[in-house]
C-alpha cells in the first residue's frame, strides 16, 4: 500500500475544522459551492464526483483524491467507472496524472474494502 487514505482523510478532517473555525464565512460560501456544484441536475452526483477525482489526479491533489474517491465509493461508482475516469484524468494531466491516477484507484480501493468491512456482520468468536 502506498498511503492509507483512509486515515489521510480522517487526518485531514480535523485539520480542516480548524479551517472551518479560523475562517467560518469562507468555509460556508466554499460549502455552499460544493453543494450547488454536486446537486444532481443534467449530471447526476456519481458523474460529478467522477469529475472531481479526475480533476483531483490533474491537479494533483492528495486530499482531493482521498475525499472524492470516498464520495465516489458512496455514490456506487464501479471501480470500471474509476478506471475510465483515470483514463480522462491521464489524457488531459499527462505523465505526472499517471501516478496520481494509480494512487485514486488504490484510495477507491481502500474505501470499497472499508465500506464491504462495515458492511460485514462481526465474526463470532
């Protein structure tokens, strides 16, 4: 394993909400875009959140790619859906999306394993 997504988000969920409380109003107008720009309109949220992985691996950026591959995992993308948006992300970020690529398909795989754990009944021991 490369990283561990999962706890990278987590990590970056607490340093976040000293974001939001250091400066509330910009972390509001910033949460109302992301609602009105994720709102199932002629693309529904699946789609967009495709969109923003993609642009999460062109833009390389490790918190992006860790919170929109789980989205991505909630909103029931296949890992083929991921994969083709990999290809997208690769042809418009070029080499450098080739690596960043490899790590959301290695944080989609982790959020599917932890959604499929949680999923699971306990053992009985």
């Amino acid at each position: 394993m490369h990283k561990n997504w999962i706890d990278m988000t987590g990590e970056l969920s607490v340093a976040l909400r000293e974001v939001r409380g250091g400066a509330p109003d910009v972390m509001k107008g910033f949460s109302a875009i992301a609602q009105a720009a994720l709102k199932a309109n002629a693309l529904d949220t699946k789609t967009k959140e495709l969109i923003a992985l993609a642009i999460s691996v062109a833009t390389r950026c490790d918190g992006c790619i860790g919170f929109h591959a789980e989205a991505a995992v909630k909103q029931g993308a296949t890992r083929d859906e991921i994969m083709e948006t990999m290809g997208m992300a690769i042809y418009m970020g070029a080499g450098p999306s080739v690596m960043y690529a490899a790590q959301a398909v290695e944080a989609y795989d982790q959020f599917v394993a932890k959604k499929a754990a949680a999923a699971s009944p306990p053992a009985a021991e």
